[in-house]
C-alpha cells in the first residue's frame, strides 16, 4: 500500500523514472516473497529442478533420473531417464545459477526471479515506446503486481519457470523489434532474432508470434521488398539459434527426440494429464488474471482497430487474440499458455484508463464521470486483490517446511553413500535434495536383488 501510494504521487508529478524505479522495487519485493517457499512444487518445479541438478555436469544431457538402474518408461516424461520434455533454456540457466549459488532453492529460482523483474521494465519501455511514459508507468505497475506472474515466478504453479522465460524471451524480441522499427539499426534485428530464437528454444514455435507483430510494426515504415527482406533476416538468426539443438537431439536422442515431438502436437488433438476446458477457456481466464472488468479494455481495442486501424493498436491486438485463438483451439488448455501476451494486456488496460481519464471534463452528467472513475478504480483494485489472493501474504502454509523435508534431511545424515530409496511419497524431492536414488512404488523382490547386485543399499521412506 506505501509503495503503491508513492508510486501514484510520483506519477502525478510526472517523475516517471522514479515511478519505474519505486514498481521494480515493488516488484522485487513480491517476488522475493513468493520465491522463498521452503520447498519445491509438485508441479512442474520439482521435474525442471531435478533435471538442472542433473545437467549442472552435463547440460548436454538432461536427465531426469540420473542412473537409471531399474526399467523405465522413455515416454514418460515424469520417470524416464533422458528428458527432452522441454527445451533447454530455462534447464541449462537454472543449472548454471545452481553451480554459481549451490543446489538450493535460491539457485534454482534466482534467475526466474531476476528476470521476471526485469520484464517490468520491458512492459515500462514497450509502452512508453509505443506511447508515452504514463501508458508505460500503469502498465508495468499491472505487470508488477499480477498474480499468476508472481506465483509462476515462484515455482507455485504448473509450467512455473519455463512459462516466465518463454515470456521473457518473447518481450524481450518484440521490444527490440520495437527499437528497430524506430531506429533502422540492424543490431536490435539480430538482436531481435537472438531473443526469438532463445524462446524457441524455451517453449517451441508458439514464440513465433513474434514474426507478425515484427511484420505489422515495420508495414508503414519498409517497402515491401525490404520487410521480406528483415522478417527473413529475423527468423535467419532465430534459426541459427535453435535449430542446432533440435538436430543435435535427433542424432543422439532420436528415440526421445521423436516422441516428445509427437507429443508436442498431442497437446493440439488429445486432452493430456487431463487439462483441458471449453473453447472460450482462455477468454474465462483473462478475468481471473487480469480482474472481471477487463473485458471492456478489450472490446474498446477491438472497436478502435476496426475504426481507426492504427498499426499500434493492430500490433498489440495481434500480440493479443493469436496466442488466444491458437490455443482455444488446442484439446489440451493450462492457463500459463497465453501468459505471453500478458504485456500488451497490460498497455491496452492502461491506455484505455489513460483514455477515460482524458475525457472525464467531457462528460456532461455526474453519472457518467461516476461511472468512469468506478471503472478506472476498478480496473487496478480487482488486479490487486487477485495478487493478494495468490501470494497469500498473511498465511503461514507456504512458509513452513513439510514433514517429508525433515525426512529428506535425515537421508541427508546416512553414512551411505550408494542409497536407493523406495516407497518414496516425494522421489523427485528426494533426489534433488539428497544423492540418493527414489522411486515412488515399492520395489519387487527381484528389482531388490538386482540392485543390492549393483552394491546400493535400500532404504524405505
């Protein structure tokens, strides 16, 4: 409540660099808070944390179970031994911050934290580039306090750290496309292509929406023989950056490569881990994330596309109703799928509340300002109470250890060096947290002499 009231006072003097600074601050101390969860999730952070463990010492490998000494399953992504499950930025990231900082907690989310940070700072300058700095102030205040973001940046709900990265790699792209189509300088092109291609490899070919908004930004300002010509420099360099990996999995992996490339289209024709919805899934969920109300920001962009068919408004539309569309169509639905268009949600909230701010003196009836002025309050206080909901600030559940953790630091104590545990309730915690070897079912006799053979000695949890 301080900060947001300092942010506000300093937006009325027009300080708006100590606007952005005081949001960051805002934003860091949110985030910070959520990350520090003694514990990993169920999911998906304790898979993407196990695996860069598992890649600190070979990022060219990722594994999940690291010495595979009982049958498995290549197909399943949450058991299997080499795990191509995900691209690999976000793993070999995590993995490098765990070398640098240890295999803890804060080396598994210090860089999803940093980085969600500094996309606030992104949203700022989209909008402020786009706009002016007051749209790039409420924007990135929006971006700072939403609450899905902040539990993702934390690791408290499903598709957690690869959804934050994905996210940034996509702003990061179409804010420096955004610099090029003002400046002409092929330098945030190919910088633009880098960050294209660094998404690619985070979360695949969603992060080709890039492409569009890059082509609708350029369309007034290039001939169209020179915006063939940068699109195809933009996704050149892209190329150049992802697809080395993907042929470097089909050569050494090519029995996991292919399926999880099957069962990436899977996610468009089949429900899977039973996550899917009705076709206006997404449409539903912008209430949630954004607060019940956010719907009028949208139809006034839809209506101004169509009036005034400004290439702004049709960038941000597209950045917008693409990721919407594509993904209603797809069988399986989680709400992290969408989140990268979460930055020009914000702009065209901010906008239209800059927009009836503007026009509050034209109102001719008490009524009517009244209205207005609900709408804009509502437009930030529903978002903060949907943040306050999800960071759960006064409860005490994601403050404490679990029981199995003091379990874990039992294990932590056995003079064993070769431990493999069974009948384990948390395997995936175990062994990020210990060097013992887990398994959730209990062993058959004969997995139990095959692997004292091996010299292990077995433990239940």
């Amino acid at each position: 409540m301080i900060l947001t009231y300092l942010i506000w006072k300093c937006y009325q003097k027009q300080k708006f660099h100590s606007s952005i600074l005081l949001i960051i601050a805002f934003a860091a101390c949110l985030r910070i808070f959520t990350a520090s969860d003694p514990f990993l999730h169920d999911w998906d952070e304790r898979y993407h944390a196990l695996v860069a463990k598992n890649s600190i010492n070979h990022p060219l490998k990722p594994t999940l179970y690291e010495n595979p000494i009982i049958d498995y399953d290549y197909k399943n992504w949450s058991d299997n031994h080499v795990w191509l499950h995900k691209q690999p930025i976000p793993i070999w990231t995590m993995a490098l911050s765990m070398k640098v900082f240890g295999t803890n907690l804060f080396g598994l989310r210090f860089p999803t934290v940093f980085i969600s940070i500094l996309m606030v700072l992104f949203t700022f300058l989209i909008g402020k580039a786009l706009y002016s700095p007051k749209v790039g102030i409420i924007a990135a205040y929006l971006h700072a306090i939403n609450g899905l973001i902040i539990e993702l940046s934390g690791g408290r709900v499903a598709t957690d750290h690869i959804d934050i990265y994905f996210l940034f790699f996509i702003e990061l792209s179409i804010l420096l496309s955004i610099y090029f189509s003002k400046h002409k300088q092929y330098l945030y092109l190919i910088a633009a292509g880098v960050s294209l291609g660094l998404a690619v490899l985070t979360k695949w070919l969603p992060a080709l929406i890039v492409v569009p908004i890059f082509i609708s930004l350029s369309l007034t300002s290039n001939s169209r023989k020179k915006l063939a010509l940068d699109t195809l420099i933009l996704f050149t360099v892209s190329l150049i950056v992802f697809v080395p990996w993907q042929i470097f999995i089909a050569i050494e992996y090519p029995l996991e490569s292919t399926w999880e490339k099957h069962y990436n289209w899977l996610h468009l024709t089949t429900v899977l881990s039973k996550q899917t919805g009705p076709w206006f899934y997404y449409i539903a969920k912008l209430r949630i994330h954004y607060g019940e109300i956010m719907y009028l920001p949208l139809v006034w962009l839809i209506y101004q596309i169509i009036k005034k068919k400004q290439p702004k408004l049709i960038t941000l539309g597209i950045w917008i109703f693409i990721p919407i569309g594509f993904f209603s169509l797809s069988m399986t639905k989680m709400q992290g799928y969408t989140l990268f268009n979460s930055p020009a949600i914000f702009i065209v909230i901010a906008l239209f509340i800059i927009t009836l701010k503007n026009n509050l003196k034209g109102f001719n009836r008490q009524w009517k300002k009244g209205f207005a002025i609900t709408i804009i309050t509502l437009l930030i206080i529903l978002p903060i109470r949907y943040s306050i909901e999800r960071i759960k600030p006064f409860s005490e559940a994601n403050q404490k250890k679990p029981l199995y953790m003091k379990k874990i630091e039992l294990i932590n104590k056995s003079p064993s060096s070769n431990l493999v545990i069974h009948s384990c309730p948390k395997p995936i915690e175990t062994m990020f947290f210990t060097n013992a070897i887990a398994y959730e079912k209990e062993l058959t006799n004969q997995e139990k002499q095959k692997i004292i053979n091996l010299g292990y000695t077995i433990m239940e949890f």
